[in-house]
C-alpha cells in the first residue's frame, strides 16, 4: 500500500468505525454537520449521512479530501498542529450551519499539539451548543503491547497500535485525563476490543500465551489491575465545559492509615483499641475508625469516644460511616479512603502494642513493596459482669509461627489479620481487592493472592494481642461451620485456578515435604494401593480374555495379552 493510502479503511458495523457511529448517533445534535478532523479517507462520511448529518472532512494530507469530494462530500485542508489555525478554518465549513459533533478517528496521537488543540476545540463546540467531541484512540496498554515490553520488545509497524507516526500514546487513565484538563468531560464509552491485536506476533510468545503458567499469571495481574486489558481502541464520546483543575496536593502522606472496623456494639474494647493507638512510639499515621452498618445512636457514641482522646490521637482519626455488604466491604471503603503508603488493619476487640507501627516502618523500610508480617499474641476473653464488660481468661500467647510460611498459608489461615501491614498500591494497581461475597475468611483470600506478588517481609517481635472470645458473638459463632467450609472452598478454588509464584527458599521446603517420613509413608500407601487395584485388574482381564473364544491360545500368549491390557489400563489411571 502506497504512504498515501495507507490509511484508507472501510467502513464495518462491526468495526472500531461502528462502535464511532453509535456514540455520534446518541450524542450528535441532530441536523448539524458533522466536522471529521484528520478524516483521512472519510470512513464515516457515508453513515454520517445515512444517519441524517450534513458531514465536512478535513485532512492534512489531500489524497483523501480529494476522494471525499469525488464520492460528494465536502472537505478541506487544514494543519492540525498549527491548532490556533483550526477554528477559522472550522468556521469557514460550517458556513453558519449548526454544529452537530467533532470527530477525531486515530489522530490525536499523531499531533505534538493534541491538548492545545483540544482545549480550542472545546471553545469551539461550547460556543456553538455544546456539540460533543467523538474520538477513536489507539490503547498502548493493550495486553499484547504491554507483555512484549517485558521481553524488551517495541515493535513499530507501519499502522495499529504502535504506528511509526505516534507521537503520543494514551491508555485508560489519560484518554480521560488529557481531555479533561482541556475541557472535555467524558459522557460516553464505546471501545473497541480485540484479544489478539496487530501487536500478536510472533507467534508462540510465552508471554501472550493464556495456556502458560507466566502467560496466565501476567493476564491475571494485568485483568485485575485495570480495565482495558483487550481495548484495542478507546471510543469515547466528550461534552465541553470547564477544564478539570489538576487534584491539589494533600501533602506528605503518612507510613500508615489504620483501618479500625466496628460496629458499635463494643465500647469497651474499641476505648481499648484507640488508647493501644495513642501509646504508639511512631506518630507516622492516621486511623479510619469505620462504621459499619452502625445505627445512629452507636456512631454517636463512637464519635464521642474519639473526642474524649487528646488531641494527639483525635485529630488522627477519621469516623468513616459504611452500609451493606459483608465484612470486606467495609476495608475496601477504608482502602479507598486511605492516604498511608501502607495499610494495616484491626477489629475493635483487638489491641496492639506501643511497636506496632515503628516495627512495622521498620521493615517496610528494608523490603518497600512488600508486605510486612509481624508476631501476633492471642488471648482468650469472655463476656463478664466486670465494669468493663469482659474479661481475660488465659494469659496472651504466641501460637501462630514466627514467620510467613507461604505453603502453609496456602493451606488454611494462619496469621490474624492484625499482623499484616499491606502497601496501599498493591490494591489500586493490582486490583486485589477483600471479596465484598465471603461472609468469613475475606483476610485469607486477600494474604493469599497478594503475598505470591509482594512477598513477605517479617519480624520476630509481638506487636500486637487477637482476643478470641470464648463466649460472645464473634465470627466463630456468628457463621456457621458450613459457611466456613464454602469460603474455604471458594479460596481454594481460586488458588488451583491461577499460578502461584513461590519466593527464595521456598523449593527447599518443598523438596523437604516430599521426601519427609510422612510424605514417603503416604506415597508407599498410595503406591501400595494402586498396585492392589492393578492386580484386581489384571485377574478381571484374565478372566474375561479366558471366557471368551480365544481361551485356548497358549499359556504365555494369554499371560503377555493380559500384562500389555492392564498396562494400558494403568496408564490410564494416571
């Protein structure tokens, strides 16, 4: 295809051409002309007219307006970096025609000037009713883009998604941002997808792969950080209106946002919780104290509460009110909420002691990323008749292992979730977030799939107290052994369902599992077992072959027919 046609399209209802048609047709102001910059070869110009529009096609290059013309369209010339130069030129087409929408196919990432010219286009069409803007945006962080870049490949093409003439690449974020701060407020989305993009090549990448385990694992953290994972082309429709100030600094961000989740029935332990706060030896951090599906009355009390703390730990904490869902719904509101780099969490019977943020800094700052798991202690509790309400019946202890095993974890729940600090980012960038339908177990489901891809960094010291209640409502009795089996199996079935990456030091442990006392006594039981099986199929086949025709065929021919039939049945049993 010669350079001048290399970008003449035909128009498909199934097509990213299409997905354009369908915002032009809801948003367009009816009777208006349709002004196509950058129009190319006019691939829209015959359904704009089917739809009713009057449509004007403008283009730097005069191939195509040349064509438009021929085929009775009207069309022009114009420079679309020179953007000051644009809107006269607009203005001459109109003719003082009404304006029905602005369409930009494929050519804004191929201007250095594109937010100049946005932002005197949004003037434009404000000052003549409010025409929308219709664009269609080639998607750099489409899968396929984004897994070669990993191998250390670009691969620049003479058309699609990394065409040799962008000068600019746009992904989910700024194909909202950048009109935004030009005055184009976002009021339809039509994208266009595609699985295998013109960046599918060559074939066979592992990376590309959803069979291997590397290729499932970054499809997963890719499908999970962001929508747009298959967006081929952003096709989204733009009203005018004022540009979008650049959101205001809030200043330095705290270590840590302490999300302390209540309901309003424990005053007593929650008084505890806040007083174990305003002990901490490291001031670097604020609290979320969120309520859950808390009446009225019970919030009060709660707020009442805070304001009888010092200023010291008051003016630390942010009463955050949350309604419906189940017991992650209320974190991942917290979450949102958060300004901490870090994010740790407790339940209002829970305490922690005066380390529990300087220890938890302290390792965050040796191992950034990743979580960081500390000691916790536990102690049994009951309700009582004391002033307070309860009381202790054991004296704390340390049950739970010293550091994070991932095997083990992968197996049940070993650690309260009072022990863990998670960075911030790894929810909003990997897109993990606390499963809103487990009714139990929610803590599990979110240590187990972020701490394959953070890792765990841990410390010895005790940091904070779990009270388990022995008798009073708690999740042990407020939910059902069978709930607790189903989320297990829900958690479970999401672990067999991705790949799992194992940190330094973990084959090891495997190799040492496998060849444990235990684990042979099992295989040899299990071999044993197989074996049996095989020899009662063995005597079912020799049976069967003695019963039918053929019995009378030699001893040692009957003998090898049987042995190659069971050793094809127990292949078949692997």
């Amino acid at each position: 295809m010669s350079v001048e046609g290399k970008y003449q399209f035909e128009y498909d209802e199934a097509s990213v051409y299409g997905h354009v048609m369908a915002l032009v047709r809801e948003h367009a102001v009816a009777g208006g002309v349709v002004l196509d910059l950058g129009a190319g070869y006019g691939a829209i110009a015959e359904p704009c007219r089917a739809a009713g529009f009057a449509y004007a096609g403008l283009d730097a290059e005069p191939s195509g307006i040349d064509d438009l013309k021929a085929r009775g369209f009207e069309g022009g010339v114009v420079d679309l970096e020179r953007w000051d130069e644009v809107v006269p030129v607009l203005d001459r087409v109109l003719g003082g025609r009404p304006l029905a929408a602005i369409t930009m196919l494929d050519t804004i990432e191929h201007l250095l000037a594109g937010p100049a010219l946005l932002r005197a286009l949004a003037a434009f069409a404000a000052e003549r009713g409010g025409a929308p803007l219709v664009v269609s945006i080639p998607n750099v962080a489409h899968y396929d883009v984004a897994s070669k870049l990993l191998l250390g490949r670009w691969d620049a093409t003479d058309t699609g998604l990394l065409d040799r003439t962008h000068v600019a690449f746009y992904d989910a974020r700024t194909v909202v941002s950048v009109p935004a701060a030009a005055g184009w407020r976002q009021v339809g989305e039509n994208d266009f997808s595609l699985v295998e993009s013109d960046q599918h090549f060559p074939r066979g990448l592992v990376v590309q792969s959803r069979t291997t385990p590397l290729g499932m694992l970054l499809h997963s953290v890719r499908s999970g950080a962001a929508p747009g994972l298959w967006v081929n082309q952003f096709v989204r429709a733009y009203a005018p209106g004022a540009p979008e100030a650049a959101v205001a600094d809030e200043g330095e961000e705290p270590f840590a946002s302490v999300l302390l989740r209540t309901q309003g029935r424990r005053p007593d332990t929650l008084h505890d919780a806040l007083l174990s706060l305003a002990a901490q030896t490291c001031e670097d951090y604020e609290v979320l104290l969120i309520c859950h599906d808390a009446p009225d009355d019970a919030v009060r009390v709660v707020e009442g509460l805070v304001a009888s703390f010092p200023p010291e730990l008051a003016q630390r904490v942010r009463v955050v009110r949350v309604s419906g869902g189940r017991r992650g719904t209320p974190l991942n509101a917290g979450v949102r909420a958060a300004r901490g780099r870090y994010v740790v969490i407790l339940d209002d019977d829970d305490v922690v002691m005066a380390n529990w943020i300087e220890e938890f800094a302290r390792v965050a700052g040796t191992a950034p990323g990743s979580i960081v798991r500390a000691v916790v202690a536990r102690q049994d509790f009951v309700v009582g008749e004391s002033d307070r309400g309860y009381e202790a019946v054991t004296a704390p202890v340390t049950p739970y292992p010293d550091h994070f095993d991932l095997l083990g974890h992968l197996i049940d729940n070993w650690s309260p979730l009072c022990g863990f600090a998670f960075p911030r980012q790894a929810f909003a960038e990997l897109g993990v977030w606390f499963d809103d339908e487990l009714t139990v177990l929610e803590d599990w489901d979110v240590v187990v799939t972020l701490a394959p891809l953070c890792g765990v960094a841990c410390t010895t010291e005790p940091t904070s107290v779990y009270r388990r209640w022995i008798v009073g409502s708690h999740s042990g009795v407020d939910h059902s052994d069978e709930e607790w089996d189903a989320a297990r199996h829900i958690v479970r079935a999401r672990l067999d369902a991705r790949p799992v990456l194992l940190p330094p030091g973990e084959v090891a442990r495997v190799r040492h599992l496998f060849t444990s006392h235990d684990y042979q006594q099992a295989r040899a039981d299990r071999l044993e077992a197989e074996n049996a099986e095989l020899h009662r199929r063995l005597h079912t086949i020799d049976a069967e072959f003695r019963s039918s025709t053929s019995w009378k065929v030699s001893a040692p021919v009957r003998w090898v027919g049987a042995a190659a039939a069971a050793a094809r049945a127990r292949r078949r049993s692997r």
